[in-house]
C-alpha cells in the first residue's frame, strides 16, 4: 500500500555478544571458555613452503567461504517468516602439519580448516541453498566451483582455551606464540588440538604492523 513502511528486519551482533572471544588483550594471555556453535567450514592444504596467501586453493577457499556466509546472511534477512539481518563473523582457521608437529620454521604442507561462526539458525538447507546459488555465479562467471563443493555446516564445541591478539605481522606470530606456551607450563595447562587463529585484519588492506590476529589454542588442564 502507498505510504506503507517496510517493517525493520531485527539484526544479531555476535561478535558484539561474545566479545571476550574476539577481543583479547594484546599481549596478555587470557582463558576462554568457547561454547559449542555452529560454523561454516571448508577444508584444504597448503603446499611446502608456500604462504598461505599464495596458494591457489586457499584464496579459492576464502572466496567460497564468504561467498557462502554472505548468501546465507542474505538468505537470513529475506525469509518471510522470522526475518533476521546478521553480521558476518571474521575469518579463522585451524592449523596443524602433517607430520603432526605444527611450527611455523618447518617447511612441509599444512593443513587447515577455514570457519566463520554462525547464528543458531541456520540451517543445512539455507547452507545448501547459498552453496547452489555462489556455484550458479561462478559457472556464469566461468569460475571453478570446487572449493564452493567442499563448504559445509558443522557444529563444534572447542572448550577450554588460551587465547591473545597478536599485533603486527603473521611472521612475527612465533614470539607470541612463545608468551602462550609459557603462560600454558605456569599454569599446569597442556596444549592439546590444533592452533588457532582469528583474522581480525585484511593484510590486502593494512600495513603488516597493524595487523590484528586472535591467536588461540585448546588446552587441558593437569589433573
């Protein structure tokens, strides 16, 4: 009807919500407890002595990862029945070597998991529906579709943790790296999983010595 406001879709701030997670002091170690929530997540491997950011498949991995969360988002706020706007989390990943010995000097393939944290409501089928739609755009475009296949919705509880920002270049990330591992031995922790990092900062964007990253690692306390 002419004159008639369109209703204001309600939108949800996680990262606001659960600020202790992405918002650790730099350089001081923190305990977290990280809850159980749903992510989007795509897996891959990056060649020996490759960066991260020179390989083929984990730019496309990226790429398909927020193509897939934007769609989801979009999906979210359209729906007629509960509509609700979010904002999109920040890139992580999950880092291990495949000898099982995970350190940055060491040059052999990693292997990685991408995830960005989702609301609770989303669901396989919205997943599904975005995954079709970024795959119908990259065939128009002529794009590959492989890692948009490889997206999926899993649920993930990653518990105890310590966590800090490191502040500056990923190359420097060992020395903070070295202030977690101390903090872990005094206080009885042991390191467990794979290492973690939350990508607060867009290096294509900022200067390396800016940059911020939310480096995190599972723990187990000593009984």
């Amino acid at each position: 009807m002419p004159g008639q406001t369109k209703p204001v879709v309600p939108k949800l701030d996680l990262r606001r919500q659960l600020r202790h997670l992405f918002s650790p002091p730099p350089g001081r170690v923190v305990v977290v407890d990280v809850p159980q929530r749903p992510y989007l997540m795509v897996d891959g491997v990056v060649d020996a002595g490759v960066p991260p950011a020179e390989s083929p498949g984990f730019v496309a991995a990226t790429a398909a990862l927020y193509a897939v969360a934007y769609g989801v988002k979009f999906a979210s706020k359209q729906r007629e029945t509960d509509p609700l706007d979010f904002t999109v989390l920040p890139l992580e990943g999950l880092w291990a070597a495949e000898s099982g010995e995970f350190a940055f000097g060491k040059v052999e393939p990693w292997l990685y998991t991408l995830l960005i944290m989702q609301p609770d409501h989303v669901t396989d089928q919205m997943v599904g529906a975005a995954v079709a739609q970024a795959q119908a755009t990259a065939q128009r475009n002529k794009q590959p579709t492989t890692a948009l296949e490889q997206v999926r919705l899993q649920t993930w509880e990653e518990g105890r943790c310590i966590q800090v920002m490191h502040v500056g270049p990923y190359a420097d990330e060992p020395a903070t790296i070295a202030v977690m591992d101390a903090f872990a031995e005094e206080n009885g922790y042991s390191l467990h999983g794979r290492h973690h990092e939350i990508y607060l900062g867009d290096p294509r964007r900022s200067s390396p010595e800016t940059l911020k990253t939310v480096l995190r690692h599972p723990v187990l306390e000593a009984t």
